[in-house]
C-alpha cells in the first residue's frame, strides 16, 4: 500500500495546479475534441468522471482538447485501480492496473490505443500468473504461465494470437509432463507425455488438426490403448 501512496503522490503532483472539470461540464466537438460547455473551446486541464455515487472513476489529463498526459482510474469504491498514459487521444506507454488488496493486477505496454509490448498479470493473492509478448493486441512468440507456486506449468507459443509450434507442460518439480504441436492454432506433429516416473503415458500424432494414431500406456508400460487412421495418413 505504500508504493501505491507513493505512486498516487508522484502522479497527482502533476494535477495539482490544473483546472480540474467534471465530465458533465465538458462535451465532445467533431466526434474526438473534448470542449468546455461554457466557452465551447478546447478543454486543457483534469477531466473527472465521478459515478452516480458521485465517487471518482478517472482522472484524465487533457491538452488542447485531446486526451495527453496522465490518467489515474479507481473502482466503484473509490480505491485505486491503475494509471497509464494517453498521447493524442490514444492508450501509449506503460499501463499499470491494481486489485483492491493493493497487489499489481497486471502491467502492460500500449502504442497507438493498441496493447504492445511485455505483458504481465498476478493473481489477486500477488502471485504471477502469466506474462509474454502482445503486437498489434494478440499475444505473439513465448508466453509462460505459472502455479500459485510461483512455478512455470507451461510455455505456450503464440503466432499473431494462434498457438504456433510447442506448448510444453510441466509438473511441479519442473519435468515435463506433454509437449504438443501447433501450426496457425491447430494440432500438427506429435503430442506426447510422460509419468512423474519419466515413461512414457501417451503419444498421438496430428495432421492438420486430425488425428491420425494415438497410443497410451500404463505406469509398467504396457500398451491399454492403440488407435490409428491409416486411411487419413494417406491422404496427407
């Protein structure tokens, strides 16, 4: 909660000696210009937004009448919720979005109001729960996501928000528990598994999303189910 307080007063530092509007006083000339009802000129200064509980939701800082600069938003209740920042009207930078308890909710970077850059989000107990890459708003290359262990469950790749090549699964003491194969969001290659023993538990193999065989086997090896689609394996 602290680095939160310090958060607030490095940021508000910033609103101190700017006329500060609620949104009710303020209205939008050609669909993007935000002007002050009473003079109809371009609004510089704090835009507000207060709910029915007359409770802020956001601050917003605005130049010339475009959104630029800081933003700070809160909940329902009033408690802090994240600060990012605007730049022509627009999302860019750095974002930061906060739960109740006063533990980071997410992080994550913005270029021209679209989600660019390193994400990372926690649960609301503060542990990690995923992070990765995000281009053009879909997640792109490795992303990782984690227990409430703090420990890695799987590595997942992703091409453009489709999962692409290897997701790798994990048990807990970091061996690995399937590896499966993806081309454009599709299953494609081999997908296999393994006991917390090491031997082998299941493989199967995929051809544009269809499987062709499948093979499982108990803790001792032995084989309890087999099948296979020679017809499909042909055609492809």
């Amino acid at each position: 909660m602290k680095y939160i307080f310090l958060i607030l007063l490095s940021i508000c530092s910033n609103f101190i000696f700017a006329q500060e509007v609620d949104i009710s006083n303020l209205f939008e000339k050609d669909d993007y210009l935000i002007c002050l009802k009473k003079t109809k000129e371009p609004f510089t200064g704090i835009m507000i937004y207060k709910n029915p509980e007359g409770i802020i939701e956001y601050k917003k800082a605005v130049v010339d009448g475009i959104e630029n600069g800081k933003a700070l938003f809160y909940d329902k209740s009033g408690n802090f919720a994240g600060d990012g920042e605007y730049f022509n009207g627009l999302e860019n930078g750095k974002w930061t979005w906060y739960y109740k308890s006063g533990f980071k909710k997410a992080i994550g970077y913005y270029k021209d109001g679209i989600s660019n850059g390193h994400w990372t989000y926690w649960s609301e107990s503060g542990i990690k729960e995923r992070e990765g890459n995000i281009i053009n708003g879909k997640e792109n290359g490795k992303w990782e996501y984690y227990s409430e262990m703090g420990l890695i469950t799987t590595e997942r790749y992703y091409n453009y928000g489709l999962k692409d090549s290897v997701e790798i699964w994990y048990y807990e003491n970091g061996q690995k528990m399937s590896i499966h194969r993806y081309e454009s969001g599709v299953e494609n290659g081999k997908f296999e598994g393994w006991f917390r023993n090491g031997k082998k538990k299941f493989e199967s193999y995929y051809i544009k999303g269809e499987i062709i065989n499948y093979t499982e086997w108990d803790q001792d090896g032995k084989v309890i189910k087999s099948q296979s689609n020679e017809l499909e394996l042909k055609n492809n």
